[in-house]
C-alpha cells in the first residue's frame, strides 16, 4: 500500500474518532448534569434554613458567588 494511502486512513481514522469521542462525552456529561443538578439559590436558602438561620438576600448572593469561584 502507498504512503499516502495509510496517511489517508489514519486521517480518517482521527476524524471518526474525534466525533465518535465528542459524542460519548458529551452524553456522560449530559447524564452526570441530570444526575447531579448544580446549586441553585433555593437549595442554598435550605442549607441556611437546616442551620436554623434565617438567611438573607446577601448571605445567598455571597455564597453562590462563593461557589461559582470554586468551580
């Protein structure tokens, strides 16, 4: 076989796989989202209330900019 012809499938064979690759993440990922929802403010509302705190708009906003640095 040619030279160029094994470049030509390995190639082909790279790009198949990038998208067979690009795929499967993107499906783990989605699944792991359905599974495991990020924090929103109500659930943080929740952990103060847990607390037996009364927590206010300040305490929230600082917390969710707390944990949208820690990402």
């Amino acid at each position: 076989m040619e030279w160029w012809g094994v470049l030509l499938i390995a190639i082909a064979a790279a790009i198949v796989g990038g998208i067979i690759g690009f795929i499967i993440t993107r499906r783990v990922i989605q699944k792991q989202l359905k599974d495991n929802p990020p924090i929103n403010e109500n659930q943080i509302r929740a952990m103060y209330r847990s607390m037996g705190r009364k927590p206010s708009e300040a305490d929230i906003k600082k917390t969710m900019n707390a944990v949208k640095r820690g990402k």
